[in-house]
C-alpha cells in the first residue's frame, strides 16, 4: 500500500473548527477534498486528546528486551571478541530468537560498533612503566626540541607482497584480465632491507643492507650516512638521534662510538615502534612503490630511492 501524504496542522485544525460549527464528516470533506474517514479519525483524536498535533508513535517493539540488551552489552565489554553469533546462542538459550544484523543495531544504538581489532606491540608491565615515563618526561617539550631529531630504523620491503594491494575500476567478470591483476609468486618473490633516517626538515639518507646486519655493520652504517644525513638536513648544533633498543643499538661497543662521536641520543622506551613516526614514513614508502609494481629486486631497490627522494619535506614536517 503507498503511503499517504500528511496533513498539514492547519488542515488539521480547519477540520476540528467546521466540525464545531455543526458539519457532518461528509459534508468537511466534500468542502476540504478530504475522505470521510480520514475527516473522522482526525475528530476522534481531537476529542479524545483534544489536540490536533502528531502523538509519538510507539513502532514495531524491539525484539530484544532491556535486560537482554544489558545482559548482551555486558558480555561485549568484559570480552570484546565475542562474535554476534555467540550473542545470538546467548539470547537464543534466554529464550529470545533474533539475527545477526539485530544484535549489530542494538549494540549500534549502545554506542557499540564491530571494528578491526589494531595491532600493537605485546607489552609488559616494564614495557608499560617505560612508556609511561617517557611520555611525562616529554609531555611539555616544545616542538622545537623534536624538530631537533633525526628519526632511524631499518624495515624490509617485498618485492611482490601485500604492500603490492591496489584498486582497480572494471567490469564484470573482468577480474582475471591482466590488467586488473596484481602478479603473485611463491615466498614473496624476494625483499629488500633498508636503514633510513629522516627529521620534520625532510628525509635523510636511505641505504640497502645486502648482508645480515650486525654491530660492526650498524656502525659502519651510522658512520657512512647519519653524519651526511645531518648536514643535509641542516641539523641544529645539537641534533638528537634516535634508534630502538635492538640488540646491535644497545651493544656496548655502540655505545661506545656513539659517545666517542659526541651524538646525543634520545633514550627509548622497549617495545614502542608506534612511538616512532618513521613507521608512518615507511608505509609512505612502501604505498609509493607499491604503485610502480616492481617487476625485480633491482627494480625494487631503484624505485625504492626515487620515491624516497620526492617525499616532500612537509609530510616529514606533519609526522
């Protein structure tokens, strides 16, 4: 059935003030354009609630009670990680029959909504303390002071991998059509590791490390790029390096030639990579080149300085 067209409050109210005059139903919507019923109901509501005004409207009845919204609420915020499906078992052995989109709406209208769970390092307690601590001792520094430092860590990129997810436009049943394919091998098809740095004034150098990385190989690195790096970035007298605490950072003999050098370095806390915003310029990276499809490992490593060089200064400047 098409729904009708409301009538308008002043219609509404016309109708109530020729019936006071003495018309019949009739004779109101013969003179208004109006059915007889509909002249009716709107008299009875108007001598039943004496108003001619739209009363809330009660709707179908939720199909899940109060307490089965706190019992199913409840359950979600002791356990995040339970499924509609173990709700649905839930409400179903209460005696209440409902579906999967039911719950979703319910715990919608409970300011509840199904998100991707977000991955974070596994930290413990000590892991939480060190955080915590960094945090207040740099909670008031000025942004000057982090202008002052030169971000580092290594990453490694695949050749053919999920960095390699794209979008394509097509249409049906064009899914397998090389153009809108994305190549796939075995393993991966190969990766590469780099070591980079960066400042808010833009990115410094980007290096491959061929062999396994070591601490002489860390310090030889440091040597040959993170002094370069930061006279091409034009450090302030006083720059701060940082780097995590892995193994080949925190080596004595790193240490050593850190302090030998005069670097100021920043301390870390263990177990933060999300506290370092070169994470963020990696996945800048790795978007970039994955928007190229290398077809090789020489390739890769090719693409992956150009890119690294048009990074603006500015997306630097933001992280």
């Amino acid at each position: 059935m098409a729904k009708t067209k409301e009538l308008s409050k002043d219609t509404r109210n016309k109708i109530v003030d020729l019936h006071q005059v003495g018309k019949t139903e009739s004779a109101i919507g013969k003179q208004l354009g109006l059915k007889k019923s509909t002249v009716g109901a709107i008299i009875r509501k108007w001598k039943t609630y004496k108003t001619t005004d739209n009363l809330p409207r009660s709707g179908a009845p939720r199909k899940i009670s109060p307490r089965g919204v706190k019992m199913i609420t409840r359950t979600v915020s002791k356990n995040p990680r339970t499924t509609r499906g173990d709700l649905v078992n839930d409400l179903q052995r209460a005696g209440t029959k409902v579906t999967k989109p039911t719950i979703s709406n319910t715990l919608r209208r409970q300011g509840l909504k199904s998100c991707s769970a977000r991955r974070v390092p596994l930290l413990k307690p000590v892991h939480v303390q060190a955080r915590l601590k960094f945090a207040r001792e740099h909670l008031d520094d000025p942004d000057e002071d982090w202008e002052n430092v030169i971000w580092s860590d290594e990453t490694k990129i695949e050749l053919f991998g999920k960095n390699s997810t794209r979008r394509v436009w097509r249409t049906k049943n064009a899914e397998l059509h090389p153009k809108n394919t994305i190549p796939t091998v075995k393993h991966g098809g190969g990766n590469i590791m780099l070591w980079g740095c960066f400042s808010a004034k833009g990115p410094g150098r980007l290096i491959r490390v061929k062999e396994r990385m070591n601490g002489a190989m860390y310090r030889e690195i440091l040597s040959e790029n993170l002094l370069p790096s930061a006279r091409a970035l034009k450090m302030k007298r006083g720059w701060v390096f940082q780097h995590d605490n892995d193994p080949k950072h925190t080596a004595r003999a790193t240490k050593e030639w850190l302090r030998k050098k005069h670097f100021k370095v920043l301390e870390w806390p263990s177990q933060s990579p999300d506290l370092n915003p070169i994470e963020n310029l990696w996945r800048e990276l790795k978007v970039r080149v994955a928007q190229r499809q290398p077809q090789n490992i020489t390739a890769l490593e090719e693409i992956c300085m150009e890119e690294w060089a048009k990074i603006p200064a500015t997306v630097c400047e933001n992280l």
